[in-house]
C-alpha cells in the first residue's frame, strides 16, 4: 500500500489551555472518503477544519501534526495556509444559505478560488463552472451563476457551492454536514450529485474527502472509512462495513442500534374528540375574503380524541408550526374553526378565557428561545401556576417539585438561570411549564429536531408516558417519521400546507401511501450502502397549479391528462384519507 | 451593589482607571461645595486669569474668582441635571418602546412617526428652540434636554423590544393569556436592561455635551448658577492667553464625558470572535 | 427563482414609499417646528412697532400681518409661502428672510463639504482598518480615540486648536473670514481651524459605526468560506464584507453630515463663522421667529434628505432588499 493521503497524528486544538478535540489520529489512503460522525458538540467540524489549519473561536493546533499530500499544516502562517485553502483542500460548509454572500453574483462566488490563486483566466473559469454546474445536474447551467444566492433553492446552492469547492480540482474536500439542512427528498438529490462528482473529480481519478455528518445512515452511503468522536476523543475509527456492521465500541454500538421509539398503546379510538379542527384555512399577512395575502394552511381538518397522539409530518415550510399556532391562537384562522371539546374557540387570543387558555398548551420547536434567559426554573414554572391556579409560597414551591420530578429534571436545578440548563433539560423545563397548566391538549413543535438523537429520545418516551398517565391528548409535529409512525395512532401529512393524508398508524405504516408520503418514506437513508444507488432521484416538472393537485409537479404517479387537469378529489379507505385520483383502498384499485 | 463592586476589583485596567474618573466626579458633584476652598463668588484673586498656584490650584477667572471653588461648583449642575435628563429620557424613550412594540399596528406607527418627526429635527436645534420658547430655569433644561434625547432612546430600545418580542418565550407568555404589562415588565425588559444601561450612559454623556454647548452659547444654564459650560463662556475672553481658568472648565467635561464613555465600554461584553 | 422576477418590479413602490415617507415626516417636522415656535413669548407685532406703540397700534399691525388669525389658518399660510420659496420677512433685519438665508447657505455648504471631503474618506480608513486588525493594538488604538473623540466637547477641540495653531504656532488664524473677493487659498487657510475642529466632532462616530457594521459582518458564515478559499483577510472585508454593510456605512455617513450643518454651531460661534446655525443662534436671541423657522426647516430637511439617499443606496446595494 502506498504512503496515506492524509495523515493526522495526535491532534490537539485547544482554546486556551481547555481542549476542544485531543489526540486524534486517523490516516486516509487518496480517493477515499473518511466520514467523522459524533453528535453536537463532539469536535467532528474541529477536526476537520484542522486540516485547513483553521481553528474556530480563538482556538489553535497546540499539538499533534497534520500531513496532507506531502504538505505540513501544522505551524504553517497564515499567508502559507492561504494559498493551500481553496487551492489543494477545499470545503464545503453546512448551510449554503448562510455561507454564501447575499450581495455578490453566484457565478463570481464559485469562480473566486480559482482567481485567488491565479489558476485560470476568467473566462477559462467560467466555462469550467458551468461544466460544473451541468454535471451537479443544476437548471439552467449557462445563466444560473447570473442570479443572487436568495434567487435559488437550498438544493441547488448546496450544489453550487460544490462546485464552488471543486473549480480548482482540489486533492482534498472536506464537507461539514452538507445536507443537514435540507429537507429528505432534497437530500438524497444533492448525495446524489455529491457522490458522483466526488467520484469524477481530478480528472476521474476521485478526491478524497473528509465527510461530516450526525447521520450514520447518510454516512453509510457516502463513506470508505468511518471515524467516531465521543466529547472531542476519537473512539473508534475503521473500515465503513465494519464500523456499520460490528462495531467494537459501547458508544459505536448504540449509535448503530440507535433507539427506536418503541410503538405506543392506542387510545381509545371512539373517545369523544377534545379537539377537532375543521376546514382551517390561514395564513400571514392582511386577509381578504377569507384568504390571507401569503396562505399558507388550505383546509385543514382532523378530530383528536381524548388521550389521543395524532402526528403532523411534512418538509421544512409545510406549515406545521403555523397549526400549532393558529391552533393555540397566536395566529388567528381565516377559515374554518378548532373546536374545543366540541365548542368552537375563539381564533384571537383577546377573546380567549383563562380556561381556555389553559387547556391548549403549545411546547415550543426550540427551548432555547421558548425560555426567558432572565429567567430561573424556578420562575419560569411558577408562574403559570399563580396564573392559571393561584397558586403561591409553598403550595407552588410544592408543584415546582412535583413537576421538576415529573419530568425527571435534578431537583437542584430549581434556582439556576435557564441559560445554564443543557439543551434537554431545556426542553424538560419547556414541557414542565406546559404540564404546569394541567392542560387537556398539548401541542408538541419538533420538541427533538434540536436534540441530539439520544436525548431526544428521552424526550420522546417522557412524553409517551405523560400522555398515558395523565391521558393528555398530544399532536405531535415532527419532520422524524420513524418517531411519528410509532407515536401517534394517527398521521397528517403536509404538503405545502394542503392536508395530503390522514392516515391510522397501521395504514400509515403498511405499504400503500399517498404519492407524497410514498417518496417521504422512500427518501429516508437506511444504514444499507446501496440504498442510494437504488433510490430514484426526486422529479420536479413545472409549477404547481392553483386548484390542482399541489403535489403534481412533483409527482411519480401522476396520471397525464388527469392529474393536470382535474383538482384531487377527497378519497377514503383502508384507514386512509386523501386526496389524490388514485383510490386508498386496494380493491378500488383494479 | 456588592456585585458590581468586587466584579470592578477584577476589571482590566482600564475599566478601573474609567470608573475611578467617573466616580471621581460623582463624589465632586455631590462633596463640592464642602472642599470648595473658596466662596464661590468671591473676588479673592488682585489678578485676573491669573495662572496655576498654590493659593489658587486653577488660577482666577476673569473678575479674579477662584476658578476651582468655581469648577467644584459648576460640577454638581452639569453632573445632575445631565443625570437626570438622560434617566428621564431613557424612562420614557423605554416605556414608549415597549408600549409601541407589544401594542404594534397603529399605536406602534403613530408613536414610531412622532419620535422619527422629533429625531429629523437635529437635537441642538430642538433644544435652541425649545429654550428661546419655554425658558431655560433648572428643571426646565432638565426636561428640554431629556425631550431632545427620548427619541433616541425611543429607536434603540424599539429595537431590541422588536428583536424580543418575535421571540418563542414572548409568544408563550402571549399563549398563557398573559397580559400586555405583564409581558412588557417580566419577559421583555429584564432582557433589555444591559444595553440599555449602556445607553443611559451614552444619553449622559450627550446631555452633558449639550447642556454645556448651550451654556456656552449663553442658552444654558443662567447666572447666578453657572455650570463648567458657562465657565468656559464666561471666561472666553481668556482663550487668547490660554488661561487655565477656560481651559480648566472644558477639560474637566471632557474627563467626565470621556471617562463614561470609555466605562461603558469596557464594562460592555467583549466581542466574539 | 421567483425572486429574478419580482426583483425589479417592486422596487419602485419601494422607492416611492419611503420618497412618501420622508414627504410626510417632513410635513410633521413643519407642524412640530410651527407650533414650538408659537409658544416663544412676545409678540412680532409688537417688536416690531416697540414699546412706545399704543394697543391700537399694535392691534392694527396685527390684524395687517395676520397675526389674529388662528393658528391653522396662519400655518396654513406659512406652509404655502414655505413651499413657494417665500419665508416671510424677517422681523429684526426687516429684510426677506429668503435673502438672508441666501447669504449664508453657500458659506456652510462650503463649511459641510470641506469636511465631508476630508472626515468621511479618515473615517472609513480608520473604521476598515480597526475592523481588519481586529483585535490587535491598531484595533484598540483606534478605539480608544474614536470613544474619546466622540464625547470631547466642541469648544474644548476648537479652543485647544487656537491655543496651538493661532496663540502657539501663529499658523492660521482664529477668525474665520469668509468673502467673496478672498481667494479659493485664503478662504481655505482662514476656514482651516472650523474645517479641523468638525473633522475632529464627526470622524470619530462614523469611524466607529464603520468598524462595527464591519465587525457584524465577520462571524458570518460565508466570511469563513471565503476564507477557506484562500482569500487574505483584507480581501475578504473590501470584496465581501463593505458590499453587504454599505447600507449601514452609508447611513452613519448621512447622519455625521446631517450634523455638519445644524450641529456646527458652537464651531461656527467660536470662529465667527458666518453660516447659517449661527444665524439661527441670532434668530433665538433676538426672538425672530420667521427666520428661526426657515432655517430650523433647512436643517431637518437636509437631515431628512440625507437620510433619504441613504436609505435609497442600502436598497441598491442589497440584491435581497431589493427583490424584498
Ligand atoms: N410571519 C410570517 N410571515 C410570512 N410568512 C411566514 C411567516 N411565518 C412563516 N411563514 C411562511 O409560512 C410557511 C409555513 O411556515 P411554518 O413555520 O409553519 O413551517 P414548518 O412546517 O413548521 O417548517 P419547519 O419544519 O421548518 O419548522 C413557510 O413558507 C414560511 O415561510
Ligand atoms: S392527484 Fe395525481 S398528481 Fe396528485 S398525488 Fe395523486 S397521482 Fe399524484
Ligand atoms: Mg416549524
């Protein structure tokens, strides 16, 4: 075997005298792809932007050496780093959105490392960028580098910034957790492209990357090797099969076998509903005639029984959290009506009663902005006791406990400021201040997508046994279908805001589904290394038509000549409901 | 109190060196007229702009009165009434703020359209007018000096209610059914204390400023009180000589105004890199 | 994609609503200055006839200058003969206040420009170079100046600048005298002390407003891309970073010049300097109130104005305000 690609040896970066990641050792042979996983926090983007010989918030290499090709990093000034950076190592950075300037044209972002560094002409640059743009598979490759970075969707600027990255076909890529920000349909495209241009770069030869991730499954897709840090320390580190299949360390081993939710008991399903929801229309701006200027939700309707979990899953912009919000009456519906119990809710806050208020409890998508920082634990969850129930002095001292224990926070957190708390019990103090209220419905915002997926799913089960034990009924909203799918006994699908599908869980977990949850399911990377290869790429052709099916432009099942043509019509069976031509129930289908 | 104190004892250089400025001053403008060692209006120099002496740590002036007895004086208005405008403005600047942002449509327009009208009219010329109209006694000033600066505090602290308000917690309280003053007072303001304690400081040093620029261009404050403004005016006679006592008097403001500038700063979170 | 679209499209609204805006502030601006000016003590007609004038005579002039009308009425006129350029007479100099005014404005343009010509490309030198070397002396150095030189009062700057360059050196003289038969060379050399002493006030806060828009800007994400595709530091802050904080750039520049005009009048009092805020000084003094308000007019427009095309270039210089 030759002498390795990379070679990292004893890496320490410290801020200070306080190390971030210490003794890190990994080598990678050229043309191989290493993927470091960890969760938050753990030093996966420090290690690899070590290899660029930058350092984050004041940090440094304070030992360990770094060999990339035959180059030294470590030690290197800045000037001598310069003119590796974007030149023989190239990176590509986590959101697209924010690492590409807003005010400056894309083509003169993506061409700019091979003018630094003096490679090419202009126009020799240019041409290679839409090459580039051509193979990533981008619209409009000749005139898309004209348009402003907001003028694109996050796909494509993902993409783009590829390209960005390989104009100066560079011996090394690094790619800090390219897709955690896009929606799963969006993903699989841009691995896709990824992969096949990481393969064709340095004229066929392939680069060798350095792949960040949190998701073993998307790792196992994109890796040779497989890397795993653990709170800044390398654990484990060996070839992507072996990793994936027998992993030799504890924290490995539960990473592979990440905890499933086990599958809750259904409620009663003929309960009488504490919640319905009937034809919601809303949206944000001014409303007239009963359409807000930018609409957003369209004729939402589900019943949610009493100690019932009904899921609500749908991409990034559906309009998730704005139901959670009309629901809890911080936006007001346009259309249609919540009724409570079976009486209808006022939509504006103003002329909700106190009871009201009570009974519908919103717990928050992110806890770090959802708690006041000024704020102790103490304080944050009295108040709504003294609210609601009146409750002061030591009868309310008593409740902060019986809640802190409820949600299995330490007792000794009581007095600290929330800012001191860790991002789970954050979110423990966010749905303590929600039990606070005794509440009959809660309203649960991606109460994990700020987790890491072992806290999460603590977060999870808490709320599973809350909900038996103290039979709250709990809408559930999350983009994490495997959660959804074994939470809730019923499942909304959001598409753009339309009501795609109700589904009970044992339809929704069977094999049929409306053509939108068909590719949601499929676009979920499983931990087999083939599945991107067998997965078809997402199609999108034209825009959508008002009053057709929203979904069409995007859909693998439309029928020519009806889909286009004629709006969706409501259809049920089978424990379904949706809208869509075809039928839900296997024997309509011949 | 016991707080900010031994968080002082830990402090850089220069934040004690500025503090030490700032809290010298406040203990001239409230001690003065017991160190003073001569009446304030007394003649006691033969000579006129007489230079630095024993008798006379900053000379005479330009009737031959003691121009640090004068100084020691001469503080405590500058000191207070600069204080006390820029507390004023700042109170009602915030309250205006909180009421527009958690009120918001019209009430947030016509208040937000009446403090941009006040901040187009530049705040020395609002003072000049507002004094040749109402008068310039003490508590007068005061209130003339706040007015011309609620407006600035009115925009800063829109704008952190603004940034605070579109915040999750603020929708919960709004979602328990809170009411507005409850929300202004227990979830917004305790979140805004600290840049606004910054700009409190930056309103007095511009109070300072300004009250001092009208004294000096005889609009200020009126014989017999004179603050270090109208020191500088009455003796600008003496600039030709460069006598300590115009010098003494500008240079004092600038050490007060400075000193808070360069506190506030220092004691303001670093920022990140 | 939709963006390319609407972009140019929705920006004249844009353009016109703020026009609008600023039309209206304005007109607030007029009322608030008319109604201020109203409560000054004293009577024109009176003032003007003296104290020997009997009630009858006082009261005749006074129906004559429409003094008795209510106050609508009078704004109403005060507002149209604004708008057509005529501002009344002028009560102590018994002149039109329009001609005055017409002999001071050039004097503190003159007086603004000159010092904009020189504050505002120092402080961007000083703001950007604070921003680059962040962090490091030059970084603090320039800080504690700028913090210092905010809060020095005017007539401190202007008295130390006779004390040094009139009294010491005998350099320039402490008496601004400007003519029309002086040449360019004269006039510089005599305006020299009020044109140092307004760099001095201005340079310090556009620097700092500089520096931090600057510094906002650095943590951004795609400052480290840049940077980690090789581009120095200051290439990063000069081709990246200024166009997307021009807007606040510029805006600091507007709102330190606005001040060069209504904010100079301590400077222009110590020097003798014949512009118009010290005209307007006069103006309270003697209680001549249509001379005050035109002049008060003159400055909030001209803050206004600024304040306008500030506004109108951040929206140029932002693709995403732009296509908002
Ligand atoms: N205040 C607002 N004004 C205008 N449009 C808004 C506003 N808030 C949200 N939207 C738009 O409404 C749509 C739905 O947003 P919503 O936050 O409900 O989505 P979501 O499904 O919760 O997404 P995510 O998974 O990212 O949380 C989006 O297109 C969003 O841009
Ligand atoms: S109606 Fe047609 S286009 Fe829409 S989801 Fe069904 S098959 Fe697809
Ligand atoms: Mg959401």
């Amino acid at each position: 075997m030759s002498a390795p690609h990379i070679e990292v040896s004893g890496l320490t970066v410290a801020v200070g005298d306080v190390p971030i990641v210490s003794d890190i050792s990994f080598a990678v042979q050229r043309g191989e792809v290493l993927a470091l996983i960890g969760e938050s926090g753990s030093g996966k983007s420090t290690t690899a932007l070590a290899l660029m010989g930058w350092c984050r918030h004041g940090g440094r290499i304070a030992s360990g050496t770094i060999r990339v090709g035959g180059m030294v990093i470590e030690g290197k000034s800045e000037e001598e780093l310069s003119a590796i950076r974007g030149r023989h190592i190239a990176y590509i950075a986590q959101s697209a959105a924010a690492a590409f300037n807003p005010s400056r044209r894309i083509m003169a972002q993506v061409i700019e490392p091979a003018i630094i560094h003096r490679i090419m002409t202009r126009q020799e640059a240019e041409a290679k960028a839409v090459d580039l743009f051509r193979a990533l598979a981008l619209p409009s490759p000749e005139t898309i580098g004209d348009r402003y970075p907001h003028q694109v969707s996050g796909g494509q600027l993902q993409r783009l910034m590829a390209a960005m990255a390989l104009i100066t076909d560079p011996e090394l890529v690094i790619l800090d957790e390219p897709t955690t920000a896009l929606d799963v349909t969006t993903q699989v495209e841009v691995l896709k492209c990824f992969k096949a241009a990481l393969a064709h770069c340095n004229h066929g030869r392939g680069a060798t990357a350095i792949y960040v991730s949190h998701d073993l499954a998307v790792v196992a897709q994109m890796a040779d090797r497989i890397a795993v840090l653990l709170k800044g320390r390398l654990v484990e580190e060996g070839p992507a099969e072996q990793v994936l299949t027998a992993p030799r360390d504890a924290y490995t081993q539960v990473l592979v076998n990440a905890p499933h939710p086990v599958p809750a008991a259904p409620a009663g399903d003929d309960a009488a509903p504490v919640l319905s929801v009937r034809g919601l229309t809303a949206g944000y701006g001014r409303v007239i005639d009963g359409m807000p200027q930018i609409p957003v939700l369209r004729d939402v309707a589900f019943d949610l029984p009493a100690g019932g979990a009904l899921g609500i899953i749908g991409e990034s912009g559906s309009g998730k959290s704005t139901l959670a919000r009309v629901i809890a009456g911080l936006l007001p519906a346009a259309q249609g009506e919540v009724l409570l119990n079976g009486s209808a809710l006022p939509p504006r806050l103003e002329d909700r009663s106190l009871d009201q208020f009570r009974t519908v409890q919103l717990v928050f998508q992110n806890a770090d902005t959802a708690l006041n920082p000024a704020h102790s634990v103490r304080r944050i969850l009295a108040r709504p006791l003294q609210h609601y129930h009146g409750l002061t002095g030591a009868a309310a001292d008593r409740r902060v406990a019986e809640l802190l224990d409820l949600t299995r926070l330490p007792a000794e957190v009581i007095d600290r400021p929330v800012t001191k708390l860790s991002g789970g019990q954050k979110q423990r103090v966010n749905l303590a201040r929600a039990l606070a209220a005794e509440p009959k419905v809660l309203l649960c915002d991606e109460v994990t997508s700020a987790l890491d997926t072992v806290v999460g799913a603590a977060i999870l089960s808490l709320i599973e046994d809350l909900r038996r034990d103290l039979g709250l009924a709990t809408v559930f909203i999350s983009h994490d279908i495997h959660a959804v799918s074994a939470l809730c006994e019923k499942v909304l699908v959001l598409y753009g805001g339309t009501p795609v599908e109700l589904a009970t869980r044992a339809a929704f977990n069977g094999s049929r589904h409306h053509p939108y949850t068909s590719l949601l399911k499929s676009s979920l990377p499983t931990m087999d290394p083939r599945w991107l290869d067998t997965t078809r790429a997402p199609i999108l052709r034209g825009f959508r038509v008002e009053g057709l099916c929203p979904f069409q432009p995007r859909c693998a099942e439309a029928v020519p000549g009806l889909c286009d043509a004629v709006p969706a019509p409501l259809r049920e069976g089978d424990g379904m409901r949706w809208l869509c031509h075809h039928s839900p129930s296997i024997k309509e289908q011949a | 109190m016991k707080r900010s104190i031994s968080l002082l004892a830990g402090a850089p250089l220069a934040t004690r060196i500025a503090a030490g400025f700032v809290g010298f001053w406040l203990v001239l403008a409230v001690a003065g007229p017991w160190v003073a060692p001569h009446p304030v209006g007394a003649f006691v120099d033969q000579d006129v702009f007489s230079g630095l002496s024993a008798r006379f740590w900053l000379g005479s002036d330009y009737l031959g009165r003691d121009v640090f007895s004068r100084l020691l004086y001469g503080a405590r208005y500058t000191v207070f009434l600069g204080l006390g405008a820029a507390l004023l403005a700042a109170c009602c600047g915030t309250t205006l703020a909180l009421w527009a942002t958690l009120s918001g449509g019209m009430v947030d327009e016509i208040i937000s359209r009446a403090m941009d009208t006040l901040i187009s009219i530049p705040s020395k010329i609002l003072a000049l007018v507002l004094v040749a109209a109402c008068g310039s006694s003490l508590p007068l000033l005061l209130l003339i000096c706040a007015l011309t600066y609620v407006p600035g505090n009115f925009r800063i602290a829109r704008a952190l209610a603004m940034n605070l308000a579109a915040l999750d917690f603020v929708a919960a309280a709004r979602a328990r059914g809170e009411r507005k003053f409850a929300i202004a007072l227990h979830e917004v303001l305790p979140n805004m204390i600290h840049p606004l304690l910054a700009d409190l400081g930056l309103r007095f040093v511009f109070v300072v400023l300004l009250l001092s620029g009208l004294s000096f261009l005889g609009l200020g404050v009126q014989p017999p009180y004179a603050d270090l403004g109208s020191l500088v005016r009455e003796n600008i006679s003496g600039l030709t000589e460069g006598a300590p006592a115009i010098l003494a008097p500008a240079l004092a403001i600038a050490v007060l105004t400075v000193g808070t500038n360069l506190l506030i700063d220092a004691l303001k979170p670093e920022d990140k890199r | 994609m939709s963006g390319a679209k609407t972009g140019k499209a929705s920006l004249w609204p844009m353009v016109a609503r703020r026009v609008g805006s600023a039309a209206l502030t304005l007109l607030l601006v007029s009322m608030v200055i008319f109604a201020i000016a109203g409560l000054l003590p004293g009577d024109a007609a009176q003032e003007a006839l003296g104290q020997s004038a009997t009630p009858e005579q006082v009261a005749a002039l006074r129906h004559e200058m429409g003094l008795d009308q209510p106050a609508p009425v009078r704004y109403a006129r005060w507002l149209s003969g604004m708008v057509q350029g005529d501002a009344g007479q002028s009560l102590v100099a018994g002149m039109p206040v329009g001609a005055i005014i017409a002999e001071r404005l050039p004097n503190t343009l003159m007086l603004a420009g000159m010092t904009a010509v020189l504050a505002v490309p120092l402080a961007l030198i000083m703001g950007i170079t604070a921003a680059i070397r962040r962090g490091t002396w030059i970084d603090r150095a320039i800080n504690l100046a700028s913090l210092s030189m905010v809060a020095l009062p005017e007539f401190l700057v202007a008295t130390v600048g006779v004390l040094i360059f009139s009294v010491k050196l005998m350099w320039l003289p402490s008496i601004a005298m400007v003519s029309a038969e002086a040449s360019w060379s004269d006039t510089l050399r005599s305006c020299a002390l009020p044109i140092l002493s307004l760099t001095v006030v201005v340079v310090a806060q556009m620097a700092r407003m500089t520096r931090a828009a600057i510094a906002d800007q650095l943590d951004r994400p795609y400052v480290e891309m840049a940077r980690l595709k090789g581009a120095s530091l200051s290439r990063v802050v000069l081709g990246h970073v200024l166009p997307n904080c021009l807007g606040p750039i510029v805006n600091a520049m507007a709102l330190s010049l606005s001040y060069l005009m209504g904010g100079a009048i301590i400077v222009e009092t110590i020097f003798n300097f014949p512009g118009l805020a010290s005209l307007m000084v006069n103006a309270v003094t003697s209680r001549d109130m249509p001379l005050l308000q035109a002049c008060a007019m003159i400055f909030c427009s001209a803050y206004l104005l600024l304040m306008l095309v500030a506004d109108m270039v951040a929206l140029l210089a932002n693709p995403r305000l732009r296509a908002q």
